[in-house]
C-alpha cells in the first residue's frame, strides 16, 4: 500500500512539474487589449479577475478608449493586440487600406439595449424620430455603430443623417450634454440609457433592437491584429480560450444563473454600472455564447457605411470576419454549460 502511495505520489509529482513547465514560460506574454467602458467589457473583466489569462499563461493589459473607431490605427501599428468595441466605418477602410485587422469575436448582439434618449427639457415636444429633423444628435465616434444606428433609424422614419446634427462625444459626457441642451437627443447605450432616464435628464423615444434590420445585429466584436496572430498564433489562440471561457460565465449570469451575483460584482468593481440594483432591473447586452459573429448584419453595416460616403470599397465575409480562434476555443473548452431553462431572454445559449 505504501509502495502504491508513493508510486502515485511520484506520478503527480511528475504531472504537476510538466505542467508546470508552460505556466512559467508564458507568465510574461503580454496583450494589450482596448475596450469601450461599457456593461459589454464585463467579459473581458470576467476573464481577467478570474483569472483565466492567468490560467493560459497571459497577462492582459486592459485600456479604456471612447470609441473603436478612434483606435484601429493604433491595433494596425500593433500598439495593442485586441480592441473590443462597435463595428464603426474605420475597420472597413482600414481594409481598405489593406492594414492587418480583421474581426475575430462577437461582443455585442441583438438584444442590444441601444436608445435614442431625448433631453428632458424636450418632454412633449419631441415624441417621435421624425421631431428630430434639424437637430443635435450626439453620436459616440465619427462612423462609429451608433451613426449606422441613428442613420437606419432615420431611413426608417423617411429621413436620412443629413437631416440631423450629428455631434461626437463620448457616452459619459452625453448625460451632461443632454442636461445643458448641447445635444437635443442622443443613441445611448446601457448602462447610460437607463442612467439618464432614472435622473431625469433624458427620455427614450426609439429602441434600435426594434427598428433596425436586419436582425439579429452584431455590433460590436473583438477585433484582431492579424500580423500579431500570424505571428503569435498560439498566443492568440490562448487568449481567445480564457476570452470564450468568461463568455460562458456571462452567458450563465445573463440567464439568471448562479454566478450571477459574482458577474454583478465584477463589473461594479471594474465601474461598468453604478449599483447592483441598476444591473438587476436593466437589460443586459446579449451576446453568443459561441462567439460567432451575425456575418448578414455585418455586411448590411458595410453597405450602409458606403452608401453615406464613410466608406468606399466592400470586401467579402472572408475578409471581414475570422471565426478560427472562437472555434478553436469552443473545440479546447468542450460543450458549452446548459443556462437557465426558465429563461425566455434571447440569444447567449
């Protein structure tokens, strides 16, 4: 029996050493990773506080941008690795430009919770999309998701973007904006929608999930370097791993799950929402636990980017979109975890 103890002894001992072995040579692979500090990062915050970029040998710098659009050039320099945020016109001529980017997770999709918010002070003027003709619009980036958004909104209310005052600013500014009167309304996102209608600085009159098709959208993605992934392809692969991991807790938590409350407490603590109660009575964003990526609704995006001028060429799926790296983490992570079979919210399953 003794001998058997230590032979089994001997054995983990051994086990524990290999794996060791990869655990340290990775500890000091660094990605620098940018993202829009919305309810959207919590996956990413998820992957980072539990340590699942530790668990795959990565340390995962996360920087706080306004908008994707701002920052492609700096993910084509390789400044950063991965940047999370909408899917603005800036990507498609990026492409155009032939820079080494491409999209390689889905990170925002339907159901969305995106707002058009109007000012307070407008409480019974503005009622409809079509008030806004002449007006101040605010919009978090130039060509960013939300322009597609307000832009197809408008189309659908017999209107186009010319008809209104497009102004850029980013989503925590909006709220003071709305309040001043230095925009008359704004396409908001949560959890700065629900915010600025519990103060009473701002009412919705349009919901995006409703009007906008076609639908389900993907709006905002994990995008990648492409260069850095060719070059680092394991690395890349290792980070999508833990990345799919913390979708999955997402998933769980989005469907009322257990870990619920530990999701909520994550993204308090990385300031994505202002109270527990704030993120059990608003919607959360949806997203596919598979990290596929809604390729008609990217394509509709592009067109619609070149048929206001934003943009000037199209490019097919391929090129577009890369499904390599979440597929090669669902296939490490095996079956994904059953949610909670009462739920009736859609997609993350």
């Amino acid at each position: 029996m003794v001998g058997k103890l230590k032979h089994a002894l001997s054995q983990a001992t051994i086990l524990a050493a290999i794996l060791a072995v990869p655990a340290i040579a990775q500890a000091q692979t660094k990605i620098n990773l940018g993202t829009v500090q919305s309810f959207g990062a919590v996956t990413t915050y998820i992957a980072r506080d539990k340590g699942y970029f530790k668990d795959v040998g990565l340390d995962v710098d996360i920087v706080d941008m306004n908008s994707s659009a701002n920052v492609l050039a700096i993910l084509a320099r390789g400044d950063l690795q991965i940047v999370e945020g909408g899917v603005s016109a800036g990507f498609f001529n990026a492409l155009e430009q032939n820079l080494p980017v491409i999209m390689a997770a889905d990170r925002v999709s339907t159901p969305i919770g995106h707002e058009m918010i109007v000012a307070q002070k407008n409480q019974g003027k503005i009622t409809k999309l079509q008030d806004l003709k002449g007006l101040t619009v605010g919009s978090n980036g130039p060509g960013s998701i939300t322009t597609y958004e307000v832009g197809k909104m408008l189309e659908g209310a017999g209107m186009t973007l010319a008809d209104v005052d497009i102004k850029i600013l980013g989503f925590p500014q909006m709220g003071a904006a709305l309040a001043s009167g230095a925009l008359d309304a704004a396409l908001v996102i949560p959890p700065f929608a629900a915010s600025f209608r519990d103060q009473k600085i701002g009412y919705s009159i349009a919901e995006v999930d409703k009007l906008v098709k076609p639908s389900p959208m993907t709006i905002a993605v994990a995008f990648m370097n492409t260069e850095w992934a060719a070059k680092n392809k394991d690395v890349a692969q290792r980070f999508f791993v833990a990345y799919m991991r913390a979708t999955r807790d997402y998933c769980v938590a989005y469907h009322h799950g257990s870990n619920r409350k530990e999701v909520i407490d994550i993204a308090l603590k990385n300031g994505l929402d202002k109270s527990a109660e704030s993120l059990e009575k608003n919607i959360w964003t949806g997203r596919t636990m598979d990290g596929v990526i809604k390729v008609d609704s990217l394509l509709d995006i592009q067109d619609y980017y070149k048929k206001v001028g934003l943009t000037k060429a199209t490019f097919p799926a391929n090129r577009i979109v890369t499904r390599e790296f979440v597929d090669y983490a669902n296939a490490k992570l095996g079956p994904p975890p059953k949610v909670n079979p009462d739920s009736k919210l859609e997609n993350c399953r």
